[in-house]
C-alpha cells in the first residue's frame, strides 16, 4: 500500500520557524487588542472632576471656631 502526500507549504504544524512567527503575531495582537481595550475603558471612566464636598470647619487647614 502506498500513502500519496501532497506537501502543503501553508500547513505551520510542519515547519517550527513559521509556527513561531505564527503564534508571535497572534501574541503581539494580543497584546495590543489588550492594551488598546484597556486604554479606553480608562478613558471612559476617566475622573470627572473636582467634587463639592461638605468639610466641618473646625476641621480645615485654618480651622473656625465658634
């Protein structure tokens, strides 16, 4: 019996050099989707500003007393 192969240049579980490059890319995409997401969830939710705050006076910097 023989066994008809047909070599597949494109097959990446044949050849370890282009297996590599293949999952480096898939990493580095990633990597990036990763850092990309989650740049923009921390500009979504970035700080709104300065909140109006009720502070006792005797508890300021230059404190009042009554």
């Amino acid at each position: 019996m023989e066994q008809n192969t047909v070599e597949n240049k494109n097959d990446i579980t044949l050849d370890k050099v282009s297996r590599s490059r293949w999952l480096f890319y898939v990493q580095l995409f990633c990597f990036i989707a990763f850092m990309l997401g989650g740049c923009y969830n921390l500009y979504k939710h970035k700080y709104q500003g300065k909140p109006d705050v009720k502070v006792q006076e005797s508890t300021l910097y230059n404190p009042k007393y009554k």
